[in-house]
C-alpha cells in the first residue's frame, strides 16, 4: 500500500486530503472507493480541533469568528470546494444595506469612496465627490493616465507603484488600509509582483491603470455576491470537509516533528510523541515558518529559504454591547485605519451590521484587527491592554463609552506570511530545492496567496501532484 501523508488540517491540508481521496477514489460516504486497498491518505493535525486559522465559536447568541469571517467568490476555487461539498447554496452575502465602509482620518470617518476593484479606484467621481482626499490629492488621481510607465525593470513594493501611479495621499488613505486588511503588512516591503502582479501587467500595456481597467471593460455582472461565508461561520466549511473526509484517516493532536529520508525511499515523518510514520508521498500544508524547523536535518538549505519568508502575528478583539448602551447607530460595514494614523488597530467591523446571525437582536457586535507587520508585536499584550486599546478606540472614534457586555481574544502568532521583495525569488529557488526530493510539496498561506481560495487552490494542486507521485506518474 502506497501513502500520502498531509501534515496540518488547516483549510489547506482539509482541501488537499479532500482533492487527493476523490483523486484516489478512496471511499466517500457511500460511493464504495476502487482503489482503497492500493493508496491510503493519513492526515495529521497538531491540534484537537480541525481547521487552523479558521475557527467559528459561539458565546450565547453570539457568533465568533476568531480569525477568516468570509472568502472571496472572484476566486472560484472555494465556492467550487463548496458546490463539491453541497453546501454553495447555503453560502450567504454581506447584509445589502448599507453597503458601504469608513476610513478613518484624523479620528473623524469618511466614506470609503465606491468603486475599488482591489487596490484600484475605478470610479474617478466618487473619489473625487468624496471629502476625504484633499484638492491636490483628488488632481493628481485624474493625473493618472498622463503619467508615464515607469519604475524599476524589476520587482518593486507596492507603496512605491501606488504612489507613483496615484500620488501619495491616496496611497496612505486608501490603498495602504485597504492592503493592511489582508496582509497586515507594510506595503513598502511586500512586493508588486507577489501580490498584484496584474496591475503592473497593466501599466505596461495600457500605461495607466485608470486606461487599463476601462479597457477591460464593464465586468460582466457577478453571478456571486463579493464575499461570503456560511449562516453558521466558517467554522462550517470546515465541520463539512472534516465529515467528507470518510476515507481519510485523520489523526488530530499528532504534531509532526521532522521530516527524514524513509528507510526504502520515500520519507519519515517523527512525532512529538515519540512515534514515525512512513509517507511515499508528503504534503507540509503548514506555515513555511513551522515546516522550516521540521526539514532541518533533511535539507538544510530548503529549511533556511522557508525560514526567509516573515510573518505578522495579528490579535482580533471582539466586543458585545447592548444596543440600548450602544448609543449609535451602526450603519455600514465598519472602517479601516490607516497606517499613518499611527494606531495599532488596522480595522473595525461592525460585525453585526455586516453578517446576520452573529449577535442577539438587542446587541451588537464589533471586531478590532490589531497587529503591524514591523510594529511591536500585539500578541505579546495582555488581554487587559488589548480591551484597553479596542476600547479607548471606540471612546475616541465611535464616542461609544458603554460596558461590553461580551469580550474575547484571539492571537494569531505569526499567522500572515509576508510577500516581501524577492519573495517570488525565494519559491524559485524552493520550487528547485523540491527537485531534488519527489513526492515532497509545500502547500499554504505562506507560498502564492493568503486567502482562503488561494490556500484551497494551493492544497488542491499538492494533492494532484503528491497523487500522480504516487500513482508513478511523476513529481
Ligand atoms: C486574523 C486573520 C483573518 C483572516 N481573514 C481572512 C478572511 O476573512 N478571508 C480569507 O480568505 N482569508 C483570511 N485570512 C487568511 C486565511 O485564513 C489563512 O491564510 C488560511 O486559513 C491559512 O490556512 P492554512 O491551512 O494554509 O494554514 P493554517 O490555518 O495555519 O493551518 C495549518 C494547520 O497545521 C497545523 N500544524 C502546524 N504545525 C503542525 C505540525 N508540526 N504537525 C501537525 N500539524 C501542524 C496547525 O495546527 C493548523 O491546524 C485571515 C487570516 C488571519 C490570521
């Protein structure tokens, strides 16, 4: 018998075992597998619980969401997971009204100006209507078409694309918060060509932005709302996949300790607890910063370049009011924090204004995102400092002053990779050091995408190399 172990159940190492039991027609509820005897897939979780950096909790009638609250639809691969699953008519929208965020600036709120397409504003009289940019700043965006292509040959940050192409006033009030919101990071490291390699693409062909996004054309209408998640979090997606996973052996509170050579090929996967493992086919669905010190005593060198790669560990901070204490009225979805408003807090959700079914009708909910690549890091602060810097940031922006009724903390230590400069260099030279160990693949946040469908993509592809390895087919 041939097998596949998957370390790590979070949504990448779940989608991976998932793809791979289909692939090797390993029995699914009912379906009686062909090939059960031949291949086994193993996978091993470190934790209890399945589903790392997703967790839904309740706490009474409220619905937690300790990290992920949704995914994005313009990338399929999770909606198409889901449609797998049975599940994609159950997926749910934000709440229609009203629809529409804030920006923080100089402890006042001003409206997100309409028509983002990711880091791109697209409607010029929004933007230019709008009172949160100044004159100068709203002059240099309709500027834009007139400046020309430039920038270094190679790679760049994203700061510096953004600000040349639109000025610096739309980059730090707009672009940057709205970069923050998934990367946490500093946008004058990460790199244009990790992340939004299209708008570069872009510029070169139309040579401007504003040109190139109307070349393109009206998007056809969406068929799926923006962004979605499932009536009972997305804590779901996770309960479904894990029950899906009928002819997987799952193994939880197993932590995977190192990686060797297997005694007739292959590879060995040691235990915290003592005990190996012998996989022919090996997916490390974890953080490179956690596979790093697995692969030391089998490739030093692949184990230094993940080691390379850096992380923003990030705190989330929820807080319950009555709504009779509550004293304003929350309309729309919450509002970003820029970085220059010199705040450890990245972003407020009014989360219940956002999602239904995530407070009790006479309460709301709020979700505070702390945490900055390259500041101080808010997962070493104590619950009493974080409450205290949710709370004096309501008092000073919301004016809310009321007691929170419900409270609760989630630290993420090193939780969001960071596509710095030369990021696509370091998975070059991964990608060769893989060469020369078949059968071994690295899925996950930390490679080509920190979303949820970028990550499911990602464990989607290890299955389907790690089984044609199996199968003789390959790498
Ligand atoms: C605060 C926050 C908010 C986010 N919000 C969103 C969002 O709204 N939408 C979105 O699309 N994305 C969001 N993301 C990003 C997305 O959630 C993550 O990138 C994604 O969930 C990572 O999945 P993963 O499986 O690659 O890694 P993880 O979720 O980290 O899973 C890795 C798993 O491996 C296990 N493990 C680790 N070491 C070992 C070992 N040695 N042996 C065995 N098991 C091990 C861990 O316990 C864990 O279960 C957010 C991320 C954060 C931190």
């Amino acid at each position: 018998m041939k097998r596949l172990v998957v370390v790590g159940a979070g949504i990448t190492g779940l989608a991976a075992a998932h793809r791979a039991q289909c692939l090797l027609g390993l029995p699914s509820s009912g379906d009686g597998g062909q090939t059960g005897d031949a291949f086994e897939v193993v996978l091993l979780e470190r934790e209890e619980r399945l589903g790392g950096k997703i967790l839904t909790e309740r706490e009474g009638d409220f619905l937690l969401e300790g990290a992920a609250d949704s995914f994005l639809t313009r990338k399929p691969a999770a909606f198409a997971l889901c449609e797998e699953l049975g599940m994609a008519d159950r997926l749910v929208g934000q709440l229609p009204q009203p629809i529409r965020s804030f920006v923080r600036h100089r402890r006042e709120l001003y409206p997100l100006p309409e028509g983002f397409s990711g880091m791109v504003p697209t409607n010029l009289e929004a933007l230019v209507s709008g009172s949160l940019l100044s004159p100068a700043a709203k002059h240099r965006v309709m500027m834009e078409p007139a400046i020309p292509p430039g920038g270094p040959a190679g790679d760049e940050s994203i700061a510096h694309f953004m600000a040349r192409r639109f000025g610096p006033e739309v980059f730090d009030l707009l672009v940057e918060p709205l970069l923050a919101g998934v990367y946490a990071g500093d946008a004058s490291s990460l790199s244009l060509m990790a992340t939004f390699p299209r708008l570069r693409e872009m510029e070169r062909r139309s040579g401007s932005l504003l040109r190139g996004l109307a070349a393109e054309g009206a998007a056809a209408p969406a068929l799926h709302p923006p962004f979605v998640t499932l009536p009972e979090g997305m804590g779901g997606l996770v309960e479904a996949l894990g029950k899906a996973l009928t002819g997987v052996r799952v193994l939880t509170r197993r932590e995977a300790r190192a990686v060797r050579e297997g005694a007739g090929g292959g590879y060995r996967i040691e235990m915290e607890d003592g005990t190996s493992m012998a996989a022919d086919a090996l997916v490390l669905a974890i953080p490179a910063a956690v596979a790093a010190p697995l692969l030391i005593g089998f490739d030093g060198e692949l184990a230094k370049l993940l080691a390379t790669i850096p992380f923003a560990s990030v705190a989330i901070i929820h807080l319950g009011f009555r709504r009779a204490d509550f004293g304003r009225l929350l309309e729309g979805y919450g509002y970003l924090i820029p970085q220059v408003e010199g705040s450890d807090l990245l972003a407020c959700t009014f989360t219940s204004s956002k999602w239904a079914g995530r407070a009790p009708e006479d309460a709301v909910l709020l979700r505070l995102y702390a945490g900055r690549f390259g500041g101080e890091s808010v997962t070493a602060r104590t619950d009493r400092a974080l409450l205290a810097l949710a709370r004096s940031e309501l008092a000073e922006t919301l004016k809310v002053k009321a007691e929170p009724i419900l409270s609760r903390i989630y630290r993420w230590e090193r939780a969001l990779p960071q596509y710095t400069l030369g990021h696509l260099d370091r998975l070059a030279a991964i990608d060769e050091r893989l060469l020369a160990h078949p059968g071994l693949h690295l899925a996950g946040a930390s490679y080509r995408g920190v979303g949820i469908p970028d990550c499911i993509e990602s464990g989607f592809n290890a299955a389907n190399a790690a089984v044609s390895s199996l199968s003789g087919g390959g790498t």
